[in-house]
C-alpha cells in the first residue's frame, strides 16, 4: 500500500467519523430538546393546576379534597397527565389523582425529575402565597380540608368553630362574641345551605391594609399554634407530576432511526468509495503490468526467433561434423581409437542436435488449427514410430482399441502424445508395461491418459517436470514435457500428472473435445 493509498483511506475513516459523531450530537441534542420541550409541558400543566387551585379555594385559603381531587381527575389524561399529588412540608400527600406515584423514585427529592421507561416524574417546589397558590392580593397559604358536617346549631349559642384536623389542643381561646352585625350577616350568607362544607362558614371581613387590600390570616377561632399545625398538616407544599414519555419516545425513536439510516448509508458510500480506490489502483497497477509484460513478450518473442534462427543455423555444421566422423569410423585403415572416437563424436553431434530441434520447436509459436482427428490413428503413428525403442526395451503397451475422434491440431496433438510416450519409455525398466486409454469425463469431453509401471514422480515434483530445462532423467533434455504443456494450453487443454497404483506414472490431458 502506498503513501497515497494510505491517505485516502485515512481521509474516508475521518469523514465517516465525522459523520457518525455529527449524527449522535444531533440526536443527542434532539433527545434534550425533547425533554426540554417535556418540561415546559409540565411548567404548562403547572399553571393549569395553580389557576384550578385558585378556583377551589374558599374562605382562609381552604380547599375542599373532594373538589379539588374530582378537578384534578378531570386533568388526568394516559397519554399526557399520568398522574398527580399535593403534597405538605414533611413530603406526605393530602390530595391525590391518577395512578399512585412513588415518592422515593431516585433523583425526584428535593426537586428533580426522575425519567423512567413510561413516565417522567416530576416535583416542583411551591413557595407558598408566590407560586401557583398566589393572589393578586397577597401572600396566602392553601389548605385541603376533607369534606365536614357544619355542627349543630344551639339557641342562644356562640358561632360554630371549625376544628381542623390534628392534634387534640386543650379548649378554644377565649371567646369574645361579635356584635348583632355578624349574626345578621351569617344569616343572610347560609339561608338555604343544608349540611356543607366546613368552609361556607365566613369569616369576620378582614380589615385593609394602606394599600387597599384585605389582609388574610388565621381564622379567628383558631390559635396561631393550631394554624401552624393545620399549615404543616393541610397546607400545600409541592406537587408531583407524572407525565407520559409515549410521544417523546416516539419522536426520538423516529430521530435514532433517522440517524442510524444517515450513519448506514455513510458507512456503505465510504466502503464503495474505499472499494473503488482500490479498484482504481489495481487496474492501474495491472495496466502497468500489462504493458511491461507486453513489452517483455515482444522482446522474449524476438529472442526466441533470434535464438531458433540460431539453432538451425547450428545444425548445418553439425551435420558436417557427424557426416565426416562417419566417414572416418568406417575407414578401414583408420586406427581403432579413430574409429572409437569418431563414434563418440557422432553420438554428441545426435544428441546436440536433438535438444535443437527441442529447442526450436520449443520456441515455435503455438497457432492450433483445430480439425476433426481420429486418435487411434494418432496413437498408431506414435507407436510406430518409436517402435525400436520399445521393442529394445521389450515393453508391453496397451492402446485402447475404440478411441474417439476428437478436435484439436493434429499435428501437435500428435507431438504430444509422442513426448508423453517416449517419456513413459525412458521411465520404464525392461519388461514394463505402458497403457494408453481414454476416458469421458462429460457428455462431449473426454481425458486421454498414458500409464506406465516405472518408479513414478515424487509429489514434490509433479508440477515442476513441466518446466522448461527440469528433468529427472539423465539423458533427457527437460524440454519434453514443456513442449507438451505448451500444446496443451494453447489447446485450453489441462496437463496433470497422477499417481499410478501400485507405482508408476498417470498423464492425463483432460477436456478434450469429442465430435460425434
């Protein structure tokens, strides 16, 4: 991999990185808008439920529960208001609506939000008279009573006084009856009121400060310690929210799938862009290539026609050598060692001239002109014409008798079958036996193969006797089988060679073409 390979892969894993960091901040920053925008829900709710607060409250800033818990189940909603509870200064509820909310969820005390599966809770703290329960006309603390009998009405009796629940206190303060103004006043505010809530009673009007308006406080039948308590007991402190998360997940479900697409579709263009780099540089690499070994062919091709011309040009003198060694073995007056040495000659200049003609017929180009050949013919010129050979070795070669007609160069065909042989011959020790059989391997293809009994090819070797100039035989020239592979694969032919069981050798040249 080069410099600039590696750079553009760097530059497509920080790109893709980008994007996928990009992707979670923004879902990331979706997700708290959400939540957000969920809160400011709650502050709305909030509000609503202060302006119902207001609208319950009576005399004192009292609160009936019934009311106020029948109002607020009106608010109750599964998929928005799950839930709500009023609670007082020591976190108890005195009013409730919707499902029961746990108090001790982590993160809701003092004030917080606790996030679960479903819902959010959350608690606000209320200052009381300056939050939800303010009035226009001051401070005021609210207070939830449950419902309560007015007592019973005696002759010639002071007004009723409301005992708020609580601890027992020992008797009512003194009491100074008001004046025949206030009776004439409570009978004219309860005329036709049956038995109701302890907060129809009213109280004395309060008297107005330098502003103008009306001071509220205690009642003026309780004592501050018993208004304290009751504000400790009764009084409203916070609330509790229990608020749908149904369509926040949704909406943020939506977004991630979004996200998690976008990131898909990054991932696959940076690993089609990282793919078609490589491509790209592989094609240009093998274009180099290409053209090298374009180049490098046509000089191989000029030196093998050089190098034939070479050869035969070579073997002129050399069948000038042999012709007068000849002579001069066959002079009668000529000493032995002459002749001895004459003979000598003769064998180099036939050997030399055999890996000539190996040579040249090596380096010939392979142009296959394929026409319709009958292989016992082929097979019975072969024989022929190494049959001093086999017949000086007294080997046993058996040809099958029906082969096929087959499509291939004829002549070349016949080239390779007889190196096949010749080398089956040379392998081979007196006595051996050699087979020459066909098999069909498909419905129009079929394997020609040559068998012999000789020592066999090492498995180390068996791909490497098709090499040029690799023999394991002395005499041998390893040009042989090389010539044989040639024709072979000019042919789209395929060359193997096989164990023979017990020992020997396999040839076998598969997908050959059968006509008829």
């Amino acid at each position: 991999m080069n410099k600039r390979t590696q750079l553009v892969y760097a530059a497509l894993a920080i790109a893709w990185v980008v994007i996928v960091a990009w992707q979670l901040m923004e879902h990331h920053r979706v997700r708290h808008a959400a939540r957000t925008e969920l809160v400011n829900r709650a502050k709305d709710i909030s509000t609503t439920l202060g302006i119902v607060m207001r609208s319950q409250r009576r005399f004192g800033g009292v609160i009936s529960k019934e009311r106020l818990e029948s109002a607020l189940q009106e608010l109750i909603s599964p998929e928005e208001l799950r839930a709500v509870a009023l609670l007082n200064v020591a976190g108890e509820v005195v009013a409730s609506a919707g499902e029961p909310i746990d108090l001790g969820l982590k993160g809701l005390l003092p004030a917080g939000a606790h996030w679960g599966k479903q819902t959010v809770t959350l608690m606000n703290l209320v200052d009381l008279g300056t939050n939800v329960t303010a009035e226009p006309e001051g401070p005021r603390p609210t207070i939830i009573l449950p419902r309560m009998e007015r007592p019973p009405q005696q002759t010639n009796a002071p007004p009723p006084t409301m005992q708020p629940p609580g601890p027992p206190f020992q008797g009512p303060p003194p009491f100074q009856p008001p004046g025949p103004e206030y009776y004439t006043q409570l009978s004219t505010m309860t005329q036709g009121v049956g038995p109701g809530f302890a907060t129809n009673f009213p109280a004395p009007r309060q008297p107005r400060d330098g502003s103008g308006r009306p001071r509220f406080g205690r009642p003026p039948w309780m004592t501050e310690e018993q208004y304290k308590t009751l504000i400790e007991k009764q009084g409203v402190h916070s609330f509790v929210l229990a608020i749908s998360t149904r369509a926040m997940r949704a909406a943020v479900n939506r977004d991630l799938w979004l996200r998690l697409m976008i990131c898909a579709l990054a991932s696959v263009s940076v690993l089609g862009l990282g793919l078609a780099w490589r491509n790209l540089v592989r094609s240009s690499e093998l274009e180099v290539r290409l053209a090298r070994a374009a180049e490098l062919n046509t000089r191989l091709r000029e030196m093998n026609i050089a190098a034939a011309g070479l050869a035969h040009e070579t073997k002129n003198p050399l069948n000038i050598i042999r012709g007068l060694a000849q002579l001069l073995s066959k002079q009668d007056n000529a000493p032995a060692d002459v002749r001895a040495k004459c003979r000598e000659i003769v064998e180099e200049v036939d050997r030399v001239t055999a890996q000539l003609n190996e040579f040249i017929n090596f380096s010939r180009p392979r142009e296959v002109r394929r026409t319709a050949v009958q292989l016992n013919n082929v097979v019975s010129d072969v024989v022929r014409t190494l049959g001093h050979d086999i017949e000086e070795k007294t080997v046993k070669l058996d040809v099958q008798p029906d082969m096929p007609t087959v499509e291939a160069d004829e002549q070349q065909l016949r080239q390779a079958v007889f190196n096949l042989l010749l080398n089956a011959i040379q392998a081979v020790d007196k006595n051996g036996q050699i087979q020459i059989v066909t098999k069909r391997t498909g419905a129009t293809e079929l394997a020609l193969e040559i068998r012999d009994n000789g020592p066999g090819v090492p498995p180390e070797h068996r791909t490497e006797i098709f090499k040029p100039y690799f023999t394991t035989n002395q005499k041998g020239t390893g040009l042989g089988l090389a010539v044989v592979q040639q024709i072979v694969l000019a042919h789209g032919w395929e060359i193997e060679c096989l164990p023979n069981e017990p020992h020997g050798a396999v040839f076998r040249i598969s997908h050959i073409k059968v006509l008829g």
